[in-house]
C-alpha cells in the first residue's frame, strides 16, 4: 500500500531532479562572476534532492490519514470553477465572470435558495466592479459586456 | 536632543492644522481598506492613490501618502486573522497564530493586540527616527554585498522555528521558495532560467499573486471541503475585548518586535517581511513555551504586527536621512515627492524641514487616528465573520483575485493563483509549513545576487566575508539560531526520559 506520505517525498525529489538536471544543463560560461547563474541552482536541487530521499526512507512519525477520493474531488471541481473564472476574466469581464463565479460556487457549497442567490450574486459582482473600478480606480476588464 | 524637539514642535504646527488632519484621516482611512483588501499592499496601493495628490501641497501630499502607507499596514492584519487571508506579504506571518486565535473565537483579542502594538510600535519607532535616525542611516551604509548575504543567511535561519515539528519538511518549503526565486531573469548574466518554454514564467513570481494562491486559495479550498464535509466550525466569538492579561502578556513582545522591526527596517532589502518573519521566529525561540506559536499564542501576533509597524519608520530613514529608497515603499514615496517638486537628497532635512518634520509630526497623529479607527471597527470586523460560510468563501475569493489581477494584469496570474492553491492544498494535508517558502521567495533574490555580488568584489576569495565584522556577527546569529533548539529540546528530552 503506497501511502501519501510517500508519493509526496517521491515528488520531491522529483522536483530536486528535474530543476538539478535544468540546472547543470545551463551554460556556465560568466564573465566576472566566479558562481555563475548555474551554482546556486544546482545546490538547491541538490539539496532539495537529499530531503527527499531523507523524507522517503525516514518518514516522519506521524502521518494522518488524509485523502479520501470523494473530498478530492470536491476540491478539483472547485478548482476548476476557480481556474475557469481566472482564464475567461479577460475574455468575459469581472462583472459577468464574478457574478457566474459566484452563483455557481455558492450553490456549490450549499445556498439552496435560487431567490436569494442569483440576485445577491449579481448585486455583488456589480458592487465590488463598482467599488474597486470607480472608487478605488484600480481597472478591471468589463469583457463581453463592453462590446 | 534640544534642537530635535524645537523642530517636532514646528512639526507638529503644520501637522496639526486642519486640512493635513483630514489629509491624514483619509490616508489612514483609504489605507486601511487598502490593507484589509487581499493582495494589494502599500506600494500599490500609494501607487494608485499618487494622482489624488496632484497640485496639492507638498506636505500634504506627503501626509496623505504616509497615512496611506501606515493604514495598509494596519489593515494587512484584518483578514490574516479573520480568514487565514494574508492582506499583504508582510502578514502571512500574522496568519499563523492570528488565525488560530479567531478560530478560538478570540478574533477580537487577536485584532486588538494587532492595533495597539501597531501603535505602540509605530511610536517608538517614530521616536527612534527622529533621535537615532540619522547615525543608524551611516550604520546601514556598511552594508555591501557580503552583510546583505550574512543578513539574508540570518533571515533564513530563521525557517527553523517556522518549521513546527518537522524541520525537513520546513526546509523542503523554504527551497522551494527559493527555486521559485531562481525563475526568471537572472539579472547580472541576463540569462533566463527555468521557465521551461512558459513565456509568462520570464516575469518570475510576484509575491502577491503567491502569497494569495498558497494562502488565501488553499484555505477556502480546504474550508469548503470541511465545509462540504461537516467538519468546518468557527468557535463561537467568547470575547470581544483584550484582557488585561492578555495585554500584559504580550508587552514584551510587541517591544522586542518594535526593535527588530526598526532595525531591520532601516537596512536594505524586504523590509516589512523580513521583521515581520524575524520578529515571530524571535519571539518563539525565546519563548518559554514555543509549541504554543502557531496554535493561537498572542504574543506570535502581537510580535510581527508590531515589527512591521516600527519597519515602515525605519525604512523611512534612508529616504528621509540620504535620500535612498531601501524598499517598494520609499521608492513610491521618492516618487511622489519628486512629482511635488522635492528631490530627496542627503539635505532633505535642511532645505525641506517642514516637509520631514511635517511627516513625522503627522505619523504621530496617523498612529493616534489608526488606533482610534481601528479599535471600534474590532466589532465590525468580527461581525463579518458570522457570515455563512457559503456566502464569504466566494466572496473572499472574488476579492483576493482583484488583489491578484491588480499586479500585472493578467488573467495568467489568476490561473496560477489557483495552481498555487492547490499546492498549498496539497502541502497543508501533509503537513509542509507554507511560511517558508514565502521566505524563501522574498529572501532568494538577494540572498543569491549578494553572494554572487561578494564573490564577484572580492574575486572568489571567501575572505570578504570574514572580514566583516558584521557579516561575521550575523553568521554567528544564524548558526545559534539553528543549533539553540537543538540543545534545548534535547534538554527537555533528556528530562522526559528520566521522568
């Protein structure tokens, strides 16, 4: 049985690998600068590296039970709320973007009342554009609505 | 000492008339919201605020940008405590314990220790600036590559009380801030590094948009899935109000605090979140019961609020003193006083005295006002907590992308604000400290461009470090602060054994 704990150091030191393999790879030719932009990469991966196999074949005393695949996957699908309305904003607005953002999400976590959540949601998004835009004038993109 | 007076006492006629008082509201007023808001910090937000000073008084622009800048940091604190929301890079660290306190129910406490040792703090550290200010402004002139590479050594050491119980997993964090400072541009070569053919990667990663995802993104994803899964409670709110205790408590640290962060402020480098992580560490290394930090102890918010407070002064003093912005902050106010039509220069004092006499004078006042500001709005801030969960994880997340997109933008950075959030999801379930590798981030450039920087001096010869006193004091700092724990807890163990 592959515990979590142990995908994880083996990811790390992964990372170790990769970014200590990017980082030999880098020319080293520098005039002047006797380390070099390879140096201290390569001792960060080389460190990051040693944990790893350190965390992997000392594992630390205590490991929770932690993932069950149900809550994982509540979390990837707010995840991917969250990246959607990240990715479209340019294309679909703070305003629009927020207020869909907000009317799925919140269902999502648990407003049944339609009423109460499509109207808030709206009066929401359009307070916050209105506040950050007009007041605070910090410029956000109107998206769809603008054309 | 005479003389000093005689010029705050000038200061304070100018500060006090009536239009630099309600300068000085508004700034305090507009930078705390700036602060509470997720992701905008001070620089960016007397960045935007710059063109509210056009055609203005000189002072009182000065006034309205100080303000600005004393209110952030006020207001950062806010949602750190309240919602595990760093407001800006500078209170991540305040999340550790402030959070841990609201969800104790003792968010009022928590707020209330964050105001006064901010006000205390701020005006010790104003007193410092006016007396010490300019002989501390010579000290830091000392600092060449080889210091600023100890003093950055220094503030690494530090991860090892960050770390909590597994300094491994502490130090896989902090590396990987650090990695995630090599992306980008190397700026002395100009080559770029590791950006694994992502265009956006050559920017490197800005603090905020890391500090949002890693923190505030994480933990709406992990609330929600309590949330989801009925495990999601916030305690009931048992007080509103400090205790004497409490506040007795904490004294000692929002003093040590105040001196770290001065210090700390006045050299170069990331001010406010060095003395705010330096200050917490501090603070639970001499603590007598360090496995309290990070579980609600006042004293682990009172610390870094009061040191990023005392920090604001001490950065003041290289513009003030010689004219040199040391951080993002400064350079903003060095621009805004060049669009005044004042050049900061070592002379500022002489040929501006009502301009700098004027600022110090009006951070009095901004220090009084924030307290009065703030204390009250204790309540209101805590009523916000009772709303339903379902409704303010949204909505804390509607705003923090605001913050984000504020930075370049970019909607890129949202997508990787969300990546990061689940990093940080990942890394919260198996018990990986966050703290470090914002750290780690801030720290990494300097840490690296230093040393290269030294070598670079001294032609490879390590002999530039031990030739310097100070690199020498700091070196040694560092190693106490990571062997200290050691010795005591094997004390301790040693103890437990017997027993």
């Amino acid at each position: 049985m592959i515990k979590g704990e142990d995908i994880v150091a083996l990811v790390i030191i992964a990372i170790g690998t990769v970014y200590l393999v990017a980082a030999i790879s880098m020319p080293s030719m520098s005039i002047g600068d006797p380390l070099g932009q390879r140096a201290f990469p390569i001792i960060l991966g080389a460190i990051m590296m040693l944990l790893g196999l350190s965390i992997f074949f000392k594992p630390e005393l205590e490991s929770k039970p932690v993932l069950s695949r149900k809550k994982l996957f509540y979390t990837l699908i707010i995840t991917g709320l969250l990246g959607c309305y990240g990715w479209s904003l340019d294309l679909v607005g703070y305003p629009l973007g927020t207020f869909l953002f907000l009317v799925i999400t919140v269902r999502l976590l648990g407003e049944k009342s339609w009423f109460l959540n499509v109207p808030l949601s709206a009066g929401l998004s359009t307070a916050l554009y209105l506040l950050f835009t007009r007041i605070l004038d910090i410029s956000l993109p109107l998206g769809i609505i603008e054309r | 000492m005479l003389d000093t007076l005689n010029h705050l006492i000038y200061g304070f006629g100018i500060a006090f008339t009536p239009i630099n008082i309600f300068y000085a509201f508004i700034g305090c007023l507009v930078g705390t919201l700036i602060g509470v808001l997720p992701g905008i910090g001070p620089a960016g937000g007397m960045a935007l605020l710059i063109p509210l000073t056009y055609g203005q008084d000189p002072v009182s622009a000065i006034i309205l940008l100080a303000g600005i800048y004393y209110g952030a940091m006020y207001g950062g604190s806010t949602t750190s405590i309240l919602l595990n929301v760093p407001g800006e890079a500078a209170s991540v660290v305040t999340c550790l314990d402030g959070y841990q306190m609201a969800r104790k129910g003792l968010a009022g406490p928590a707020l209330a220790i964050a105001a006064i040792g901010s006000f205390i703090a701020g005006t010790i550290g104003v007193v410092l600036l006016m007396f010490i200010g300019p002989p501390l402004a010579r000290f830091a002139l000392k600092f060449g590559p080889a210091e600023t590479f100890s003093l950055m050594a220094f503030g690494l050491s530090m991860v090892t009380s960050l770390a909590g119980r597994s300094l491994r997993k502490g130090l896989v964090s902090l590396i990987l801030g650090l990695m995630m400072a090599t992306i980008g541009v190397d700026l002395p070569t100009g080559y770029i590094r590791f950006t694994f053919g992502i265009p956006k990667l050559m920017e490197g990663f800005d603090i905020i948009v890391v500090a949002i995802g890693l923190f505030a993104v994480s933990e709406i994803l992990i609330s929600s899935e309590e949330l989801h899964s009925g495990e999601y409670f916030l305690k009931k709110l048992t007080r509103i109000w400090l205790s004497m205790k409490d506040f007795l408590n904490s004294i000692g640290a929002i003093l040590r605090g105040t001196f770290v962060g001065f210090f700390i402020g006045v050299l170069p480098g990331a001010a406010h979140v060095t003395a705010s992580f330096l200050s917490y560490s501090l603070e639970k290394k001499f603590s007598k019961h360090p496995e309290r930090f990070g579980q609600g102890e006042i004293r682990g918010v009172a610390a870094p609020e009061s040191a990023n407070n005392s920090a604001a002064c001490g950065a003041l003093i290289p513009l003030l003193t010689m004219g040199l912005p040391a951080s993002a902050v400064t350079a903003v106010l060095y621009g805004a006083l060049l669009m005044v039509g004042i050049r900061p220069s070592p002379f500022l004092f002489q040929k501006h005295p009502d301009v700098v006499w004027g600022l110090i004078a009006s951070m009095y006042l901004g220090n009084i006002m924030l307290l009065i500001l703030n204390l009250p709005l204790v309540g209101l801030w805590v009523k916000i907590l009772s709303t339903p969960p379902r409704w303010l994880f949204p909505i804390v997340l509607a705003v923090s992308f605001i913050g984000v997109y504020g930075v370049n933008h970019a909607s890129l950075d949202l997508v990787l604000a969300t990546l990061l959030g689940v990093l940080g999801y990942f890394m919260r379930k198996y018990d990986y400290p966050l703290a470090p590798v914002i750290l780690g981030l801030v720290l990494g450039d300097a840490l690296e461009q230093s040393l290269r920087q030294a070598l670079m001096i001294s032609g490879g010869n390590l002999s530039i470090f031990y030739q310097s006193w100070i690199a020498i004091t700091l070196f040694i700092f560092a190693g106490a602060v990571m062997v200290a724990p050691k010795i005591i807890y094997r004390g301790r163990g040693l103890a437990e054994i017997e027993t």
